[in-house]
C-alpha cells in the first residue's frame, strides 16, 4: 500500500482558501486518491475523491498533477466549522481487486476568527 | 437508511478481562473495517473484511485481538487479556466495495481499561 506524507498541522483564518498538500511517491497505476475530514469525537466523513486532474464537488476540490505523486485539497473561504483532522489515503485499486484504504495520521486543520 | 452502528459506546474494564466490541454495517455493504484511534492520534488500521475472502489481518497489534464476521454482515472484535494500553476509541467503518470504496464510519466505542 502507498505511503503517504502530510504536514502535521496547519493554521488559517476564517475566509481563507486553504489547500493542503498530501505526498505520495510510490502510488500504483490503479490506486484512488482519498480524503476524509475528521472532527473530535466521531468518525471520519469522506470529502472526496478523485484518480488524476481535478476534482471538485460541493465541498472542495482534489488537484491531482500528471504524476499522481501528489495531491492536494483546496477548501474555499473556510469556516470556524472547517477545524478538523484531513486524511488523506491511496490506494483502493480503481476497478481492482482490492478495497482497503489505510489512514495515516492526518493534518490538524485549525481555523481562526 | 441507517448507517453504521457500534456497541456499546463506552466499555470499561478491568487489566485482563476480555472484552467484544460489535459492529452492524450498512446493508448491502461487503467492506468493512476495524481502526483504532488513542487520544489525539490518527486511525491504527486493525483488520479488514471484503466478502468471503480471508480477512487482512495484518495490523492486528498482537494475537490478543481477533475478529469475526458472521454471515458477511455483523462483526466482532474481541480483545483477550486487556491491557491498559488498549485503552482507545475502537472504529467500525463499511464500504459498498469495488469501484466505490468511501467508508462509512460508526461512532465508535471508547473502551477503557483499568
């Protein structure tokens, strides 16, 4: 399974566009690229998904470059609402035979007033 | 409909009792997962079941902790011996499987051990 890499933390203000940048340098050809949201107390959401270019849906969009390498999560004009822990996770084998996704340790997303 | 339920929601006990923790995914979904989250850290993969394949046992943290999928639908953890770092939020998620694998999480079961 690919391994992936996201700051920690991250701090911004209420308004702000806030993009959030995971590494994932050994994903396979038929790997998903995922992210879930987080707040204390409960269970993951999924946000989105998405395989290569951009995604975008109600709630953000997925950049994803030509090598897949990378991608990242652009939240428009966040809210205090917006704090939460991102995971972003690979893997899944888009029409494979595989469905399990791993979560790594996520970044703590902190809005201010 | 409903979605995926877990119990019971907080389990305390004492260092080396067993303890089963259950979860009741979404019909209809052939995923489903086991994590475990301490405080403040992300999610521990534990186990995953896909159908009637053999289960991905491979982040179970010792052969104290074992699970079980009846009938492809409710599951059990169980963890024998409980040791005080046990101590977590024990979280169910299912998934509808291939192509769509978005997990649908429960609202998991604090377990404390004494």
């Amino acid at each position: 399974l690919a391994k992936t890499t996201q700051p920690i933390s991250m701090d911004s203000y209420e308004g702000q566009e806030v993009n959030i940048t995971c590494s994932h340098n050994n994903i396979a050809t038929n790997d998903y690229i995922t992210w879930y949201q987080q707040f204390p107390s409960q269970g993951p959401r999924f946000i989105i998904q998405g395989y290569k270019t951009k995604v975008t849906n109600e709630v953000a969009s997925l950049f994803i470059p030509a090598d897949r390498k990378s991608s990242t999560l652009s939240l428009p004009r966040v809210s205090l609402s917006d704090t939460a822990v991102y995971y972003c996770l690979v893997g899944g084998n888009y029409g494979g035979s595989q469905g399990n996704l791993i979560f790594g340790k996520g970044t703590k997303l902190s809005v201010k007033p | 409909g409903a979605g995926v339920s877990q119990s019971p929601s907080n389990k305390v006990t004492e260092k080396g009792k067993d303890v089963e923790l259950r979860c009741d995914p979404i019909s209809g979904h052939t995923a489903l997962y086991w994590y475990r989250q301490s405080l403040g850290q992300g999610l521990e993969f534990l186990i995953y079941f896909q159908g009637n394949s053999a289960p991905d046992k491979s982040g179970l943290p010792s052969d104290r902790f074992s699970a079980e999928r009846t009938g492809g639908s409710v599951s059990t953890l169980t963890i024998q011996r409980t040791q005080q770092e046990d101590s977590a939020v024990y979280l169910c998620a299912s998934s509808p499987g291939r192509p769509n694998n978005e997990q649908f999480f429960g609202p998991g079961t604090r377990l404390t051990v004494l």
